[in-house]
C-alpha cells in the first residue's frame, strides 16, 4: 500500500512538472481529511489564484477522480479574485484514489493540482496471542493472528511488562518488539527476561484511523519452553541379549543436549512402510532410559517410527516430531496349513514317481513369510536320505518305492520352519460321486455341481485345466474343498472363453479317496464357423425347393437353434420365415411366375448367427395353353359380369329421358294407382246412380317434382292447363272407404306427365268421353296439401240437396274429345258411359 502511494505522489509530482509555466501555482487541493473509512463520504476544494494569466470570467474547474469526471457542487470567485470549486464525494468506496483538479487549457484539460485520497478500516483486535521458550535461540517468541485486512498501513507492536504478582501490577518495562512489516510474529531476547518470573505481554496494532490492543497474557517463560526433539537409533545385536523376538523391534534415542537438565517424557508413534495405515501411537515413555523395545508388529515388515519429548511433570510444550528412523521386524516361522494333492504313476514294479501338489493357507493374519517348501521322508524310512525336494514352487514330483505311503511337507523362512504336515497317499475305494454337471455364469466363471456321495465325504478336490487338443502335460488348477456337505462350487480362477476345460471332481473319506469323475465345459462357446450350403432342388412357376445339408456338430460351438430363410424380389421386396433347428428344406410359395428373386439362408445360435451362400433363381413362365385358358377365363368373366347388368336394368322400371313415362293402360289396372286413402282422407259423396249427374271414375293424386322444361317444351305460359283449381283428381266409382295399396312413387324422374280425366256412365251404352289437357306445365309442379273431407270436392251439393256436377270452364285451355281418340286409352275398357249425354 505504501509503495502504491509513493508511486500516485511521484505521478502527480511528474504531472506538475510538466505545466506550462503559466499554470504553476495556480490551483491548490485541500482535503477535509486526508484518510477516511472506507464507504465514508470525503470533502475537496481547489482554489486557482488571480495571478493565474488562463483564469478569466468563464473559466470553470472539472474536478476528475483517476480517470472518471466528476461534478463539481459550487464554483464562485472570492473577494481578493480567487476561483473557487467545491466537490463532496458521498461514497470513496476506493482504498486509494488519485482526486485531480484540471482546467480547460485551449483544446485540452490541463491539471493543476492533484490529491491522494485513502480509505480503509481501523485495525482489528489481534487475537490467539501465544509464545514460546526457544532454547535453541534463546529467546521468547510470540505469534497471533492480525485479523482481517484494513487496506491501510498497520503498525503491530509486542508490548511487554516484568511482574512478580499475577500481572496485575508492573514492575519493569521490557522495551517494545517490533516485527518486520507483514509479519506477525515477534521475539523478545533472553537478556530482557526473567525464566522463571510473569510477565504481561500484548499486541498493539495502530494505523491512521485508530489503535487495538490484544488481551494480555501472563506466564512465566520457562512454563512455556519447547524442546528440541530427540534422535532415534536402531540398537545393534549384543551378545549379552537376546535377539529380538519376532514381529518386536530395539531402538534407542539420544535428547537434544541444551535439554540434558531437564525432566523428559516422550511419546513414540510408527506406521508400516507400506500401504496406507495410519500411525499408531505409544504412550509416554521416560527419556532416562534411552532406550525402548517396541513389539506387536508384523513380522518381516519395514516401519517408520518417530518421537517426541515434552518436560515432565511441568508445564511445557511438545517438540516437533524427530526425523522418521526405518526398521523391520524380524521374521517369524511360518505358521500355515497345507492343502495337499498328488497323481501317482507306476514306473515299474517296486517304484512310484508321484507329482506332489500343495497350497499354504494362513492360519493367522501375520502367519510369516514363506521363503520354501521341504518335503521329506518319514523318520522310520531309514537307510535314504530325508530330503524329497526342497523348492519354492507350489508342486514337487520325486520316486518312491511301492510300499511307501506317506511323506513331510514343511515351509520354511530364516526364523524356522512351520508345523510338519503329513502327507498320506490314500487308496481308492470310496463310494463315487452322484450326477457331475456344469454350468457356464459368464466368460470368466463356470458353476460345477455334483450328488453328494452317501456316506458324507470330508472335502473333495476339484482340479480344471484346458483339454483336449491341449499337451496332457498342461498345468492344471486344482482347490480342495474341506465341506463334505456341499453339491457344487464356482471356478473363477483361469477361466477364459471360448476353450474346453475338462474338470474333475475326487471325493475325500476319512481313510480313502473316491473316484474321479470328469467333464468338459466351455464358459463361453463360439458361433458357428459358417452356415449350410443352400441348394434349389425343384422350381416351379409360382413356388421353389430349397434344401440344405445341416453341418456336424463342431467342438467349442455352440449347437444352432434356428433358421431364417430371406428372399427378395426384383421390386425389393423382401420375405423372410423362421424355421426350427431340425429343418432341412423348405419350399417358398405365392412366387410371381417368370420372376427374379433372391435368397439367402441364415443359422443361428444362442451366441450368433451365421449367413450361408445366397441363391439367385428364377420361376418358371406360363406356357401358351395357359394363357389361352387365363384369357378365356377373363373373358368369361367381363361377359357374366354385362349380363348381370343387363338382368338387373332389365328388370327395373325403365326411364326413357327422350319421351315422359306413361303407364300402359293395356297392361295395368287403375285400381293399383289408387293410394292408400286414410281415415283423413275420407269424405261422402252424393250418390253415383244419379242420372242427372255422371259419375265419377276415380280419385288419383298424381304428384311430380319441379322441373326446368326441355328444349322441346314451350316456355309460354299460355300453354298451361286451364283446369280448375279443384280438379286435381280422377275419382273412381266404388266406395272411397276400401283402403287400396298405394303403390311407391318412383323418385328422380322429370319427365312431363300428361293427363285425363275420364269421365262415364256404368249403364250408358255410348261410349265415354274423357278431358285431356295438352299443357307442358309440370303436374302438381306446386305441390298443395290434399283436401280435407269438407273442401275441393268434385261434386258440390245444390240448396236443393241433389249433388250438382261442376262442369269444366270453357274458357280453359282444354278440349272435349271422344275416348277412342286417345290413343294410350284405346286398350281401356271403361263402363257406364251412359252418364256422359251432358257432356
């Protein structure tokens, strides 16, 4: 901070020697502090003298903070001709700020003077205040913790005091410790102390904005002393002692000199070389003794040990740690357990070359290193030498005569040899194992299970290695399982996919050995090598014969499960079908006839599939007859197909657009047009045996959708039919009451209608007369609702009570003929014409 602020007062000096002469002296800076708390507001004005040759009636001061305007809040000339500017910066959130007062110098700002503002926070209390007795140097040193930074330069200052109370008075003043800036730490000197008096001592801090002192504290310099840690050395074989036992280590140390006179404890800590272990600490031993055996340790194991030393029975602290000696503990006998195994071979009549196999199971965690195996004979076999082999390997073969039953086996290391295991070579005669099975859990591992044989065995023994084609020389790996009660076991050792393990089991007894059973197992079988052969056996021309030779069986793949037979057509089309594993032929169906296609066969097992050779094959084309009898055939069809048609149009009412449809008088009866008359409907008419009326024929409502005329009907209306608007019926003699079938009106026709009345007499001999209306208006274009019983009747009844007939309008557009002249009536017998002579 301080270098920060010599650096902006060298700045402002450079700036102020580079104005014009006629701008020196002619402004100047003041501040209302020159140091304030960070975040406080700070006051600055700048005065410009009169002497200054720039200063005239506009001139006007620009206050700038670094590089940043600011405004300034009043600007007036005094009296005596002065400029003065006022600026209060509310918040200087800057520890260090460079506050320059500039004036406009033609086109530029020129300076005139130029501030150092600094901001920060009163010292904090310096707290975790401690000292240490150095004999080493002599003296006292104190350290404590400054607190947090106040971005102002910060004077710290160790102030101490003699007392022979408990500080609460002052006896002799310790002249003050001042320590190197940035440093928080200090030592006062042996010559100003008294070892075994108090003294008060305190941390003073002071800086621009306020002081702080730390709590004081009282000691006496001698309850606070730090040795120097002691120096470890291994103690060497004596004569006069035993050696070491195992897993325990001797060792020495030697205190720091300046220290001789002062009462030690020690505290010794080790940890393994090793590993990741932790330390493991030992209590305090007494340093007159200088010496220490240390036990509990593994054996054959190098550790690390360091210690410490404090005054004892007085107040004092601890040393550092010394620097870390290495040892190792001596070893110890092997203490193990040997699981035995051997094949036996029969060189010839009186000798035995055996193959021993052993592996050593720890019976406790620090059971000894094992440096080699001795195996050896008996002690009652005398006359040859003990010594069988004497190895580090985990197998050994030797000779023994026939009758030999038994050997020694031993591990041994520098500290002895383990507990002698015997080795007895039992006979064949147990009772076999049950059903021997395996299963593969993955690539790695392979499940054997078995029947335990009855009686219970004591273990088994259950050895694996490659098989054939493997050398029968190949290491195989072997374990003995010491449960007689289990049924199987996972292999995980040496297990790899895709090879032939052949795995035998051997079941234990108390005196002999069953025998041995043996299996081949993969963990994890290959895929077929390559799929069958596809052949086309017999082609026709809508299907196809394939076959195929199902390949043998190959050892280390897996069996096929199934096949899937593809085949594409020359549109890209493709089929497929699955078949089972038994399958050797197939015959594809509904195949164009003269078309390309492609096949190809597929064999799968539980690991993957496999593709055959494709088959490229063509169907055969349809011959000449069978085109004829196809064409044949088709042409039978179209003709079926016109004449149900023709059946059908025949026998439907036909509708001719070229002339209207009119029903065949010769052909038909009026009765079947009557409609059904309802209850509505029904209504009296005067009687029909009147002679001074005639009578009418029938009631007929005919009705027509609207339609636009044709171009061969006239669009005058004059050619409309002049009935009378009640006349919109034909009414038949009989009694009105009869309910008739009403026949369905055919819908969809616009065909023009024309129509008659007929009118007659059912005893006149003359023939009868009918009115015909040659008018092309559309019939019942308007469709009106039908007249009740009391309305548009054809007949009206006179005052005189006798039905009076209505006559047709001369005056309508319509004409009187005879009824032969109709031609469509001509057929039409129509009786009792003799009530016509009116007409």
């Amino acid at each position: 901070m301080a270098g920060l602020g010599a650096w902006n007062l060298a700045r402002a000096a450079l700036i102020i020697l580079l104005l014009p002469r006629s701008l020196e002296q002619c402004g100047h800076i003041s501040l209302s502090a020159p140091i304030v708390r960070l975040g406080d507001p700070i006051t600055a004005s700048c005065t410009i003298s009169q002497n200054c040759s720039r200063l005239d009636s506009e001139s006007h001061i620009v206050w700038k903070l670094e590089a940043e305007l600011q405004p300034g809040e009043r600007q007036q000339y005094l009296p005596n001709g002065t400029l003065l500017s006022t600026i209060t910066l509310p918040h200087l959130n800057r520890s260090r700020a460079l506050l320059s007062c500039c004036l406009h110098w033609g086109n530029s700002l020129q300076i005139l003077d130029q501030a150092e503002l600094q901001a920060g926070y009163p010292p904090a209390t310096p707290h975790n205040l401690s000292c240490l007795m150095n004999l080493t140097t002599n003296s006292l040193t104190c350290q404590w913790e400054p607190g947090p930074n106040t971005h102002l330069s910060t004077n710290f200052t160790l102030k101490s005091f003699k007392s022979r109370g408990n500080c609460q008075s002052r006896e002799d003043s310790i002249p003050d410790c001042v320590p190197e800036d940035g440093q928080s730490h200090c030592s006062i000197p042996r010559k100003h102390l008294q070892l075994y008096q108090n003294m008060g001592i305190w941390v003073q801090a002071k800086n621009a904005l306020g002081t702080s002192v730390s709590p004081k504290l009282c000691l006496v310099p001698m309850d606070v002393v730090k040795l120097e840690p002691p120096t470890l050395w291994a103690r060497g074989p004596s004569p006069e002692v035993a050696p070491p036992q195992p897993g325990c280590l001797r060792l020495r140390w030697e205190t720091w000199k300046p220290s001789l006179h002062i009462d030690q404890k020690c505290e010794l800590r080790h940890q393994p070389l090793l590993g990741e272990a932790s330390w493991d600490l030992v209590g305090a031993l007494p340093s007159r003794t200088l010496q220490y055996e240390l036990c509990g340790l593994l054996p054959s194991t190098a550790y690390a040990l360091q210690m410490r030393c404090t005054r004892w029975r007085l107040p004092g602290h601890w040393s550092n740690w010394s620097p870390s000696l290495e040892l190792t503990t001596t070893q110890r006998a092997p203490t193990v357990r040997m699981d035995t195994w051997w094949r036996q071979r029969q060189l010839d009549p009186r000798t035995v070359d055996v193959q021993l196999f052993w592996q050593p199971v720890p019976l406790e965690e620090d059971s000894g290193q094992i440096q080699g195996y001795l195996v050896l004979r008996p002690s009652d076999q005398a006359g040859a030498d003990p010594m069988l082999c004497n190895t580090t390997e985990l197998n050994c073969t030797f000779q023994l005569p026939s009758e030999a039953r038994e050997v020694i086996l031993e591990a041994y290391n520098t500290a002895g040899t383990s507990h002698p295991t015997p080795v007895v070579f039992l006979e064949s005669g147990g009772p076999p194992l049950g059903r021997l099975h395996t299963v593969a859990r993955d690539p790695h591992s392979l499940w054997v299970g078995w029947e335990p044989p009855s009686p219970q065995p004591r273990g088994y023994v259950i050895e694996w290695g490659l098989g054939p084609p493997s050398p029968s020389g190949s290491p195989k790996t072997w374990r003995m399982e010491h449960n007689g009660s289990i049924a199987g076991t996972l292999l995980q050792e040496n297990i790899r996919p895709f090879q032939l393990y052949e795995i035998t089991v051997t079941p234990l007894y108390q005196d002999t050995k069953g025998p041995s059973q043996h299996i081949y197992a993969y963990s994890q079988e290959m895929a077929p090598s390559h799929g069958p052969e596809l052949h086309l056996r017999h082609i026709g021309k809508t299907w196809a014969q394939l076959e195929w030779v199902p390949e043998a069986p190959e050892l280390g793949r897996s069996p096929l499960t199934h096949y899937t037979i593809f085949w594409t057509n020359a549109q890209d089309r493709s089929f497929s079908t699955v078949l089972n594993a038994s399958s050797h032929s197939f015959v594809l169906r509904g195949l164009e006839p003269s078309s390309l296609y492609h096949v190809h066969l597929m064999a799968a097992s539980q690991v993957w599939a496999t593709n055959s050779t494709s088959l490229t094959l063509m169907t055969l084309a349809l011959e000449e007859s069978e085109l004829h009898i196809l064409l044949g055939l088709f042409g039978l069809l179209v003709l079926l197909i016109c004449l149900c048609g023709a059946a059908q149009l025949c026998c439907r009412p036909r509708k001719n657009p070229l002339w209207p449809s009119v029903p065949d008088p010769a052909h038909s009866s009026l009765g079947s047009w009557v409609p059904t008359i309802t209850t509505e409907d029904t209504f009296q008419l005067p009687s029909l045996r009147d002679s001074s009326m005639p009578p009418i024929t029938k009631i007929t409502v005919l009705e027509e959708e609207e339609k636009k005329p044709g171009p061969w009907e006239s669009n005058d209306s004059s050619g409309t039919c002049g009935l009378p608007s009640l006349v919109q019926a034909y009414v038949l003699q009989g009694d009105p009451r009869v309910p008739r079938i009403q026949p369905q009106p055919q819908s969809g026709t616009s065909d023009q209608v024309l129509y008659v009345q007929v009118l007659g007499s059912p005893t006149g001999p003359r023939p009868g007369h009918y009115l015909r209306c040659d008018s092309t208006q559309p019939l019942l274009g308007g469709l009106t609702p039908s007249p009740k019983s009391y309305e548009n009747l054809w007949f009206q009844t006179s005052p005189l009570g006798t039905p009076e007939p209505l006559v047709p309008n001369p005056e309508d557009d319509c004409i009187f003929e005879p009824l032969l002249d109709f031609p469509l009536l001509q057929g039409l017998r129509v009786s009792g014409v003799e009530g016509l002579g009116g007409f």
